[in-house]
C-alpha cells in the first residue's frame, strides 16, 4: 500500500458519515428504552456490530491504497468537517469498534452484579464515548479532530462522575478541567495559528511532507508543536497526567473505557496523528524535535513505572501502567524511524487489547471477591483461575513477553532506537521493562502462590459471572492471537511508514 495518495486514489464514500453516526444513534435509542433493560443492551450490541462490520468494509479500498473522504459540510474557505479512512485511521477505528463489542458484555455483567445505578446514562454516554473516538480516528483535518476530541471530554464526564458521590464529582472535575483547560488554553490557539498561516487544516496523505509552508519561521513551528503536544492532554504525558488516576473512581467498564477503547488512546492518536501529519518526519528532522520528544516521553514511561510499585490498589497501579505505556506509542513516533514509528502505532492496538483485559480482571476479581487491594488477593488465584490466567497472560503482553502481543511492540520499539542511534533510548525501554516485570509479577505471584489473608476463607468466592468472564477470556486470546499473527493490524502500520 503506498502511504501517497494521488488525487486518483481519493475516492467519496459516504458510509464514513454512517459509520460516525451509527454510536450517536444507538445513544440516542438506548435513552428511550430505560424501561427495557435486556433491549437497552441489545440496541448497544447490535450498533457495537454494526459499527464493526462498517469499518470492516473499508478495508478492501485501503488495501488497495486508496484513501476514503466524506465531507459533511464546509464552514470557511479552507476549514469543514471531513472524515477520512487511510492506513493511519484503521489502526484506531479497528481497536476502538471492536473493544466496544466485547465492553458491551461485560458491562452488562458488572452492572447488573454491581446493581449500579443509572445503567441507561451509562449505556448513552459509553456510545457516545466511543461516537467521539470514531470521528477522531476518522477526522480528515485538524478542526473535525479537535471537535470530536472535545465530544469525548464532554461525554465521558458522567461516566467518570457515575457513583455521584463526592469521590466521584472530585476525580471527574479534576478530569474535565484537566482536559478541557488545556485544548482550550494550546490547541484551539495552536489551531487558528495554523489556520492562519497555511490556510487550512487538511492533514497531507504524506506523512513527510507536514503542513507549514516553506517560508515558516521555526520558532514558530517548534511553539505550535509544544501546543500542539500540551493540548491533547489525553496522552497522559508527565506532569499532565493527574487526571487520568483520579479517574479512576468511575466503575471498572468506565476504566476499561478510558484506557483502552476511548479517552488515552484518542490523547496518543491524535498527538500521533499531528506530530506525523500536521509537523510531518521531514520538518520534524530538521529542527530536531523527534529525539528531545523521545527523552522527554522516556522520564513519564520511568516514572510512572515507579509509581506503579508504590500502588497497592490495583486500579490504581494499572493507571499509573496506562501513563508510562502510552508514552511508548509517542516515544516510538518521535524516533522518527520506521520501526520506530511502527513500533508506537501498532502499540495503539497491543496495548489496548490487553490493558482492557487487565481492568477487566480487576473487576471481576471485585465482582467475585470484593478486593481492589493486591495485598488481599494471595491465593486468589486458585478460586479465580481463569480471571487470574487471563491477568497473566494480559501482563506478558505488557512486559513485551513472546508469543503475546506487547512483544512485538516492544522488538519494533528496541529495533527503532538503535536505527536512531540513541542509546539513551534503548536504555530507557530496558529499564521499562524491569519496572514491568517488578509491578505485574507479584499480582499473578500473590494470587496462584500467596498464602490467603489469615481468617479468610474461600467459601462463596468463584468466577465472576459468565458474562463478564467470557469477555476477559476473548480479549486475553485476541493479544496473544495478535501476538503470534500482527500482519493483519501491521498492514495499516505500515501503510502510514510505506
């Protein structure tokens, strides 16, 4: 596939604007169902299928190198909301209409186990959580990214905020402040700059070439990417990162939401999506912001690790894995070589499958055992195996252990610092992945090994229901499947790097 397309291989398909519109219907059908449960959870599968099997139609085009446009309306000269599917977009679409099929079920199961209340609102704002992501992986401009971006802020805000109690308000406060201020204080500033100076915000379909003209001074290109990087907040890059643990009092679904399907891998793919397409590899070489981006990502992915280790709530330690693992995605782009930049997309797509197995385990084992502190789980294992299994094989992947999908990241990332020549680099993902061994071995450790926590027993402790166990397992299977066979995905990677 040749990541240039000419105006021949640009070809209007209209389903792109159906593919959009399919979770803000199904929203907006579910809203009017809160008397019928069992239909409310069947309007949010069948529109999870639906959105897959639309995405899944793209493929042949893309495959055959062409690159599908949308234009839903023109506002000014130069600036409209126009949707795109190339290589780069499917990495995303792919992740985020597929994780939605698989946490419709298992937020089935924790809801009904947990009796939670609200489940209807829930149900609206986790579609129309992932009607934002969609538009953002098919944003075919800068102006249709950043509005779908800000949806995503907007609608996850209940979700975050779901318990309704004063822990709930205090996390989801922080988290809307956190993202809202930012966008509104770099990029939107960013985004008229760039308006200005180029005359639109349409993304090449060259990921050399960047949008600036010639003449642009440098300064003012390395201001609007430290923007452009500060303003998708999202990422969860150090020190911008609070956010993103304080979120983590929303139901476990709503975390699985946020750090695998939705919210951080929207934050990554669209600091992605600009740093290769709005500032492109050429011009980022030649004022040198690749490699002090790589260090600078390179503190968060050691540093949250640390904090990680400190974290005896799981939850807790899984979020802070989310800050330093979805600092690989940037760190490998901004290495600005091939396996570099393959390394960071596909790790769009490793780690999403598997951190969404992680937080579902994590309430499973709540569900079934009412544990969120580690130090509560040994011997947990041996009532919970199969939850705790799928834990394993989820951490593997996170570490970078062959045949799981985290390795393959990993081996492209390793490749990608020593095509950089940077030392530094490769030390830095060394090191990563010895903090990763030191906070996911001793959960799996504790629970298969430990010993149980004195006058507890195991009387009445099983598996988490069927509907919250058969996701975990699928998702567990899917990483290592991608693991052992990543040409499928890697075909869209590489259709970004050519």
């Amino acid at each position: 596939m040749d990541p240039v397309s000419t105006t021949a291989n640009i070809v209007e398909n209209s389903t792109l604007g159906l593919a959009v519109m399919i979770p803000l219907f199904g929203a907006l059908v579910v809203m009017t169902l809160k008397n019928n449960v069992n239909l409310r959870e069947a309007v949010s599968f069948c529109a999870s299928v639906l959105l897959f099997c639309i995405v899944l139609s793209f493929i042949p085009a893309i495959r055959e190198g062409k690159t599908l446009v949308y234009t839903v309306f023109n506002l000014l000269p130069g600036l409209s909301i126009t949707l795109r599917a190339d290589g780069f977009s499917m990495i995303f679409a792919m992740v985020a209409s597929s994780l939605w099929m698989i946490a419709v079920f298992y937020s089935l199961g924790y809801m009904r186990a947990h009796d939670e209340p609200c489940q209807t609102r829930f149900n609206a704002c986790f579609a129309l959580a992932i009607f934002g992501a969609i538009g953002v992986a098919l944003s075919d401009n800068l102006f249709t990214l950043y509005l779908f971006y800000e949806i995503v802020s907007v609608c996850t805000y209940p979700l975050v905020a779901h318990h309704q109690d004063e822990e709930g308000y205090s996390g989801a406060r922080k988290y809307i402040v956190y993202l809202t201020t930012t966008a509104k204080m770099f990029l939107l500033p960013a985004l008229i700059l760039i308006y200005v100076l180029v005359g639109n915000l349409d993304f090449p379909h060259d990921m050399h070439t960047g949008m600036f003209p010639a003449d642009t001074k440098s300064w003012v290109i390395v201001m609007l990417y430290v923007f452009c990087i500060l303003g998708f907040a999202k990422n969860g890059l150090m020190p911008l990162h609070h956010w993103l643990p304080g979120a983590m009092v929303a139901p476990t679904p709503v975390s699985a939401l946020l750090h695998a399907v939705a919210v951080v891998k929207v934050g990554v793919f669209c600091t992605t999506r600009t740093m290769l397409y709005v500032f492109g590899v050429d011009t980022m070489s030649m004022l040198n912001l690749g490699i002090p981006t790589a260090y600078f990502v390179g503190f968060t992915i050691i540093m949250a690790s640390v904090i990680a280790l400190t974290k005896d709530n799981l939850k807790a330690r899984l979020a802070y894995s989310t800050v330093s693992q979805l600092a690989y995605i940037i760190l490998g782009v901004a290495l600005l070589t091939p396996h570099g930049i393959e390394g960071g997309l596909i790790h769009i797509v490793n780690h999403a499958f598997s951190k969404i197995t992680l937080f579902f385990c994590a309430g499973a084992i709540y569900i079934a055992a009412h544990k969120k502190l580690i130090s509560e789980m040994g011997g947990l294992g041996r009532t919970m195996p199969f939850t705790f299994g799928a834990f394993a094989i989820a951490s593997l992947s996170m570490i970078g252990v062959p045949p799981v999908a985290g390795f393959v990241s990993k081996w492209y990332l390793l490749v990608g610092s020593m095509e950089a020549h940077q030392v530094g680099i490769l030390l830095i993902l060394i090191t990563s992945t010895v903090l990763n061994v030191a906070y996911f071995a001793p959960v799996t450790y504790k629970a298969f090994f430990g010993k149980r926590p004195e006058g507890e027993v195991d009387a009445g402790i099983k598996e988490a229901p069927l509907t919250m166990l058969i996701p975990i397992l699928i998702a567990a299977t899917i990483s290592v499947i991608i693991g052992i066979y990543p040409n499928f995905m890697m075909q869209f990677v590489k259709a970004v790097t050519g």
